[in-house]
C-alpha cells in the first residue's frame, strides 16, 4: 500500500491557507512605526508565509512551500527567544515560543515527508514528540491563565466558561500524554484537532465580525488555524502510516 500524504491533503491545505491569511494580515496591519529592522524581518517573515502558504498547496511545490514557511516560522520563534530571557518567570514569552514552534514543526513535517528525508516509523515519532512538547505548553499555559481562557469562551456555551477553560486545559494535558506516549496518538491528534478548530470557529470567528478592525482579532484567528492545520497534518501522517502498516513506497 502506498504511504502518500497526497492522499491525506487536508491538513497541509488548512495549514498553508491559514499561513498565507496570516501573511496577508501581518502585512496589512504591521505597525510602520517600529524599529527599521525589525519591521524589515517581519516584513520578510509575512512575506514568506503567503509565498509558501501558496506553494504548499500543490504537490510538486509542497517540499518548496514547506521549506519557506518554515524559515518564516523559525524567524517568529527566534523573535521570541528575547522576550523568555528577559522575563523566564512569566510564561507568556514561553508560550508564544511554543505556539510558533508547532508551527516550525509543521512545516517540517511536510518537508520531511515530501523528500522523503527519514523512514515513515521515524517521523511519525519526531513528529508526536515534538507537538506532543507544545501541546503540553498548551496545556500550561491555559492553567497559568485560566482566568484569561475562561473570558474567552462564549458566554452562551453552557454551563459556565470557567468550566470550559478547565475542561479544555485537561483535555490538552490528555492529549499531550497521548501523543508523548504514544498511546492512542491518533485519536489525541484528531481530537486536538478538532478543540482547536472549534476554537477558531467559536472564540475568534465571532471576535473578528464585532471588531474587524482588530488586528489582534485577525492574527489570533490565523494563528489557531495554522495550530490546528499543523496537529492535523500530524493526524493524517499517523492515519496514512497506521494504514500502511508502516510501509512507504515511492510516489
């Protein structure tokens, strides 16, 4: 049987239409005002992620599209390296740092896959290991800010939004044991998955249509899609190699 990710497409394009939006906002909103290199490196990163969320969407162009969007993604994470040093009490800067790097991984994941860089046994595990790691930051980072997360949850949601920043924080931590050990990994990917699309549709959607002129709005809601578009290209990829039994053959 053939191990191909072309049949498991879904996520990547999700992943690279997310990029690219967040490309396009980051571009439109990027305030002038800041520092001449800095706006230059942001510039360059935006840049990169709508070429490469383009790219990424045809297969004889998703190796070169990965490849871009993980330099724009390695340049977000470099970004926040001072910000950790600075304040390392504060996990916010960690956060932020995890976030961007289960985008770098992502990316790398679809690089790897179309070069064919490693065997199939061999990525998957690179794979859950590392956004196993973020979504374990998740999970802390919703428990550091729980009171933050709760207002974030629509107050129409029964029972109550404090339930639900809980909730939610605990099923992270499950599926971040899942994925670490490699128990049931593929339904903790899909079902990550899942929360946090649900979040982009619940929680940001409706933030961007009461205040579109909100840049944070917008880069937020790209944001959690390119999260969920990276933890599903890592479902797909557990999908297709549980499927094959393993087996990678040439496409």
């Amino acid at each position: 049987m053939t191990v191909s990710m072309a049949n498991s497409k879904l996520g990547y394009h999700v992943f690279g239409v997310a990029a690219l939006a967040h490309g396009v906002i980051t571009l439109a909103w990027h305030d002038s005002n800041d520092g001449h290199q800095l706006r230059y490196i942001v510039y360059a990163a935006a840049a990169a992620l709508i070429f490469g969320g383009a790219t990424i969407q045809f297969r004889r162009t998703a190796k070169a599209g990965a490849a871009v969007l993980g330099a724009g993604y390695l340049v977000s994470v470099l970004l926040c390296v001072p910000g950790m040093v600075a304040a390392p009490q504060i996990y916010n800067s960690w956060g932020n740092f995890f976030e961007q790097f289960s985008l770098l991984s992502g990316a790398a994941i679809v690089y790897a896959w179309f070069s064919s860089a490693w065997p199939p046994k061999t990525l998957t595990r690179i794979g859950r290991i590392l956004l196993g790691i973020c979504t374990a930051s998740f999970t802390l980072e919703q428990a550091f800010y729980l009171d933050a997360t709760a207002k974030f949850v629509p107050k129409w949601i029964p029972p109550t939004q404090m339930f639900w920043a809980v909730a939610t924080t605990f099923f992270f931590a499950l599926a971040a044991v899942a994925l670490l050990t490699n128990r049931m990994a593929l339904l903790a990917s899909r079902l990550l998955t899942l929360m946090i699309v649900s979040f982009g549709l619940l929680v940001w959607v409706p933030l961007v249509f009461s205040n579109p002129h909100s840049h944070t709005n917008w880069s937020e809601m790209a944001e959690t899609f390119e999260i969920a578009g990276a933890i599903w290209i890592l479902a797909d990829l557990l999908g297709e190699y549980r499927l094959s039994g393993g087996v990678k053959v040439i496409r």
